[in-house]
C-alpha cells in the first residue's frame, strides 16, 4: 500500500481537471491575444477559469491576475507594489517569521537594494500576535505580507485584524494564501487585504498556474514586463491548459469546500489521535485549535526526523519534514524555530498533509506501521549513545 | 553514492544481482553558502547525478545531512593535522569514521544489511582454520588490495575495523575500472563519462592553504626556512603551507650547491620548516601510532611491504608491534619522504595485514 500524506507539498490532479488540461492542450491552442476565432476561444477559456477563481475568493474577475504559481504571485505582490509605492518614500516591509521562502527571499533580495524589513516573530503555537503587528509597524510601512495558513504546522493567522492594524498606517497588506485556498472559505472581503497569492497545484490543480488577485485600485507595478496580456499586468502568453485546469480545480474545490474539510479533518484528527495514542513522546507543534484542516505537524522525541521520514517512504508512505530544500536535503524548520521550540524538537518533527484521495483505511495503516518504525530508531539510537 | 561513476555502478551491480538496494548520498558541506553566479558548484551536480542514476535503475534515493559530522570527524582533523605540521589523510578518515560508523548505523536503522561504496577494494571471508583453538571456523574478513592496482584505494581503508568490514560490500574492487566505465555505458548510466574525481572532495579549488587559514584564522602565517644545521635561509608565510618532500613553492633561491632544495621537515612550534637535498629525505625506519591490525596484533617481528602515501610502491619492511596501537617499521632500503599524518599500510600481497598514522 502507497501511502501519499503529503498534500501541502503539491496534490493529485482531480479527474475533471486532467480532462480540462488535456481538452485545452488539445482544442484551445490559440493565443489568447489573437483576434480570430481560435484567440477567441482560448480567451474565453480563461475567462472562465477567471471567474471560477474570483468566486472562490468571492472577488471580481477583473481584479485576477494569472501567474506561473504561488512563487510568481509572491514575487509580483511584494516586487510589484514596493516599487510602485517606492515615489512615496516608504521604504520598509515587514513579514512573518514564518512565511515561506518566496515570501522571505523577495525581502532578502530587496533588502540589498536598500529596503529595510522586519520579520515580526510568532509565540509559541504559530499564531503571529496583532501586538507584535503593532510594535514592528512604522510610518514608512509599505507592505505587510503574512501569509494566511501555514505550509508547516497549518497555523490559521489573524489576516483581517493584521490588515486593519497595517491599514491603520497606509500600509498595504499582503497575504500568501497558498495553503489556505481551496481547504478553507477564503473572502478576500472579509480578511480585508490588498493583495493574495494561490496556487493551482495545492489544491488537485495542475502546476505551473495561480495568480495574484490584486483589490481593484491598488498601484502596483508590472514584475514581467512585454505585451499586453493580463490588462497589462503580467506580460506574457497565457497558459491557457494551466489555467483552464486551475479554474475547474477552483469549481471543484468551491463545490465540496465545507464537506471536504468535514471529511479530511475528521481523517486528520483521525491521524493525530491515533498517532498520540501509540507512540510514546510525541507531540503536536502548533496551534491544534486554529489549523487547516488537513494538516498535523509532530514531534518524535529521541528520533531524527530525516531517518523517520527515509523508514516511512521505504515503507510505502510519503510525508515531509516541512520544506525540503532544493537539493533535497533536510534542514529545521525555519517556522519551528521561529516559534522558539528546542533544536530538538525542530529536528524531530514530521509533517502529515491528508487531501482529496486520503482514506480512513490509509490513515489506519500509518497508525499501524509508525510505533514499530519508530521503537527501531529509538533502540538504534539508544545503542549508539 | 556519491554520483560518481564507480558507487554508480557499484549499486547497480547489486541491484542487478537483486538485492534490495537503497540509494544513500552525503550532502558534506553546505553548497550554497556563498554562490552567487549560476552553475559554478560541483557537488550539488553530483548529488543530482546520484539521483538520475538512483532514478535510471530504479532504486530509492536519499540525501543525507552530514555537515555537522563531516566538520567534526574530518574537517576539523584535517586542519588539525596541517596547524600541527602534519600532512592528513581525510579520506582515509571519512571512510573509518563517517562512511562505516554514521553512516553504516543509518544504513542500519533502514534495514540494511551491508554497506556497500564503489572503492576500489575487496573484502573477502577466511574461514579460520582447525588449529585457531576457540576460534576454530570462525569467519574473518580480509581486505584486499582492488583488482586494478592503479585504481586501488585499500591505502585509504586500513583503518576499518573488523566490525565494519563485516559489513562493508566493495562491488567494483573486483574489476578494472576501463570495465566499470564499460559497464556504466553499457547499462546506459548518465555517468558513464563522468571525469574521475580529484583531489580533496571538500576543496575544490584544490587551494588546501587558503582552506586552512579561512577555517583557523589564527593560523600562524610566518615562520623561517632552515637547512638541516639551523642555520636560517629563508622566510615562509606559515608552516602550514608545506609538506615533507616537497619542493615546488618553497620561493627559495637556489643554495649555493646549485642542487634543489626539499621540504625535510616541519617544526610547527618553532615555525620552522627544514629544508636541504633530496638525499636528506631518505628514511629506513619510522614509528606508526594508532595502528589497526586486521590480523591477530603480532607477538614478533613480521616481514610485509609498507605503503606510506596512496601513490608509493610498497617497499619490503619488517614491521614490529612495540605496544598496543604502535608500530616500528624499518626498511630495507631507503623510503623518501616518510610524512607525518599519512598512514603506513602493512600488505601480505594484496592482502592488507593492518596500518597506523606516520607519527
């Protein structure tokens, strides 16, 4: 039995979804920007995947700007709207300590360029508090971007108090919705932001296809520069199979939302408990209250992560241990860390991601095969030392 | 693997064999640190190259951190062995203390049996025979020089005790590497071709000197040249920068015999490096310490060849164990540059007997 449990890393396509892509690749060739009937057709393609996607962000299509993915749409929020707020002398940005590289690495870079940036800390159970907000925030704030759930430990953040908070100071708000569109409700009204990232391929999409949906009025500036496409916000010929299957996956996801959150955190908590249950030292890291509802993130105390997550794939089951780097190697986790845990817990924690194909009977499975992969490491270890 | 040519086609060869194998590869520094322009690293090339190989046969594959033990079982040694003015041998370390220790009890926790690493070596099983008293036909594991003697690494696994070599596997040790490349090829591996590696894995710029300074800064960078009578002759810019039996790089003019001048020795206390002619060079005898036998630890004296660096044509010796972990050797004939830090390797034939570090 092949056990896939992790669905924060990327998901299966739906069925629907591979028959739009392949429907698309197929018959809608066209280049969006033509003016005959094949452009046409391939226009009208994504103007239906745009309208999928604003109606499960309860957006306007016009305020949606197709990218390449969740990376893209990070780059073009912080890039974009730093530059485009560059003339009014803000000159500062603030994010998360937990965000996820694309977030983390766009400051970086612009902090060689001149921009000072702050990443405000979280406590203990992954939650960024308003206060620390409040404390980090100056006049010259251009942007605040926090991301909405976690990739790691699944945190749910206080989006809409931290955009009225940054409001408050001219600041924009940015959040990285990633992990959270199409697992929970996301209203890009209600959380009160300016600007959020999705991703396809998170939610039984195809990769390579997300966008940025942009509050209509806010400035921004291009990121890739060219034609005319995305009413000239994002140069570039559309991917229009892409995008055609990220607007069925949003019509699926839209669909099933609050069923299929019911049914994959009961399997989640399922997992959880079960895991508590059989194996001795083991802990949750992170808010279990306020969480996306697929995923657990847990420590294995006297047990390295790497060698657990190495015993589990040999065994049929795939987890993660957070981010894997580009390498594919294994470093702690920036978020653990972040929320102050041990080096030791960091270093021992797994990630369990469930989704669309995951059943109660896999969920059992784990539950069964871990006790005994995990006595084996410890007794190794124990030996060892 | 290590995405070279020689672990490629070593797992290739057990899976071929059907055994189940795990693909393991050692991330050993960090790669990244510091890169800015594109494609100018190495190492993270040759993971990915274990991985398509991992990929082209069919066998899970797996990347495993081993910075922090790298530094402190080799790195940390090696610069060690330099500030001290001794010459190391990191390979030789990295195989008794890295590859057949961390990573063998990782390979362990997996469910693995064995290890197995593409050197150019060869473990064999001997029956101990009927006259061994209590130990009668029980089975020991002899290291053997690799079938290609331009290829063998035995040198640099000496040091591997009993215990590890029970459960170490040498695939290739048994064939000439034109047949490895040969095979590699033949199995269609996307690193058939691949140039040998060089030198020190985790210097690639093969500037051990600016390694050394960069890791301990306080590396003493000045000291004088001295012939053999102590008289000065030169200024150098620290003694780390040398290695007996040396003689390119010394910068110094020729002495007045006109004859070239050779590292001799290295006294790192007085930064003092002693130089003079190659015939001062010419040692009979030295002392090992730290010596593993892999025979039963000898009562009386024994006649073996000695090898004293990787690319030295054993030479006949007689090799006495004078204490537990030490060794005397003396030579029939005069070895040039007998190097503190490297090791002395006692061979039967092919047959490795044991070895210690060249004090």
């Amino acid at each position: 039995m092949r056990v896939y449990f992790d669905y924060n890393a990327t998901t299966p396509l739906a069925p629907e979804v591979i028959d739009a892509v392949v429907r698309a690749t197929r018959d809608t060739f066209g280049n969006a920007s033509s003016v005959h009937h094949f452009g046409q057709q391939a226009k009208a393609a994504l103007d239906d995947a745009r309208s999928a996607v604003a109606a499960l962000i309860h957006a306007d299509p016009s305020e949606i700007v197709f990218t390449s993915g969740g990376t893209e749409s990070d780059n073009f929020a912080i890039r974009g709207a730093s530059e485009a707020l560059e003339p009014s002398g803000r000159r500062h940005l603030i994010a998360s300590a937990i965000e996820h590289e694309a977030v983390l690495n766009t400051l970086r870079a612009l902090t060689r360029r001149g921009w000072r940036t702050t990443l405000v800390p979280v406590d203990e159970s992954g939650i960024l508090s308003p206060d620390r907000l409040r404390e980090a925030i100056a006049d010259d704030t251009a942007l605040v971007s926090v991301m909405h759930a976690n990739n790691e430990i699944g945190t749910i953040q206080p989006i809409a108090e931290l955009a009225t908070l940054a409001h408050a100071r001219g600041a924009l708000l940015h959040t990285d919705a990633v992990q959270s569109v199409g697992k929970i409700p996301v209203d890009v009204r209600a959380l009160g932001v300016d600007l959020l990232s999705l991703s396809a391929h998170k939610f039984n999409g195809p990769k390579g296809a997300g966008a940025l949906w942009i509050k209509r009025g806010t400035r921004m500036q291009s990121i890739v520069t060219g034609g005319k496409h995305e009413r000239n916000r994002r140069a570039g010929t559309e991917n229009v199979p892409g995008l055609a299957g990220l607007g069925v996956a949003a019509r699926l996801a839209a669909g099933k939302l609050a069923a299929e959150a019911a049914r994959v955190g009961a399997l989640r908590d399922r997992l959880e408990e079960g895991i508590l249950r059989t194996v001795p030292g083991t802990v949750v890291n992170g808010a279990r209250g306020s969480r996306v509802p697929n995923t657990t993130n847990i420590s294995f105390d006297r047990v390295e992560a790497e060698s657990l997550l190495i015993a589990l794939d040999l065994e049929g089951i795939a987890v993660s241990t957070g981010s894997a780097c580009s390498s594919g190697t294994l470093e702690p986790s920036h978020v653990l860390r972040a929320m102050g845990l041990s080096t030791h817990r960091t270093q021992n924690s797994l990630r369990f991601s469930l989704g669309m194909c995951s059943t109660a009977a896999e969920v059992d499975h784990v539950v069964e095969v871990l006790p005994r992969l995990v006595e084996k490491l410890r007794s190794l270890s124990r030996k060892v030392s | 693997m290590s995405g070279g040519v020689d672990s490629s086609v070593a797992a290739a060869l057990l899976a071929e064999q059907g055994h189940d194998v795990i693909g393991l590869s050692m991330q050993l520094y960090d790669q990244s640190e510091g890169q800015t322009s594109f494609g100018s690293c190495c190492s993270i090339d040759d993971l990915h190259d274990a991985r398509r190989v991992a990929a082209a046969i069919n066998i899970p594959h797996y990347i495993l951190n081993f910075e922090r033990q790298f530094q402190e079982q080799v790195v940390s040694n090696f610069v060690d062995e330099y500030a001290s003015g001794r010459t190391p041998l990191p390979c030789a370390h990295c195989n008794s203390d890295l590859k057949f220790t961390t990573l063998a009890e990782r390979a362990r926790s997996l469910g693995a049996d064995a290890v197995a690493t593409g050197h150019y070596a060869r473990v064999e099983p001997l029956r101990l025979a009927g006259d061994n008293g209590a130990r009668s036909g029980h089975v020991r594991y002899v290291l053997k020089r690799g079938v290609d003697a331009a290829k063998d690494q035995s040198y640099f696994l000496f040091s591997l005790t009993q215990a590890q070599l029970t459960r170490a596997v040498f695939p290739v040790g048994d064939r000439p590497k034109s047949a490895v490349r040969e095979y590699a090829r033949l199995r269609n591996l996307p690193v058939a071709d691949k140039p040998d590696s060089q030198e020190i894995c985790f210097i690639p710029d093969h500037d051990y000197r600016g390694f050394v300074e960069k890791q301990r800064p306080d590396t003493s960078r000045n000291g004088q040249f001295v012939d053999e009578h102590g008289s000065i002759v030169g200024a150098h810019d620290g003694v780390h920068r040398f290695t007996v039996g040396q003689r390119r790089g010394l910068g110094l003019t020729a002495a007045a015999s006109g004859t070239p001048l050779y590292v001799l020795a290295l006294r790192p206390t007085e930064r003092q490096v002693v130089v003079g002619p190659k015939s001062s060079l010419e040692r009979t005898t030295l002392s090992a310490s730290g010596v593993n036998w892999l025979i039963d630890p000898p009562t009386a004296s024994i006649r073996a060849t000695v090898q004293i660096r990787h690319r030295h044509q054993a030479a006949p010796a007689t090799v006495r164990a004078v204490a537990p972990g030490q060794a005397a050797v003396t030579f029939d004939a005069p070895q040039i540059a007998v190097t503190p830090g490297q090791a002395a390797v006692f061979y039967d034939g092919d047959v490795v007997l044991g070895g210690g570090w060249i004090d």
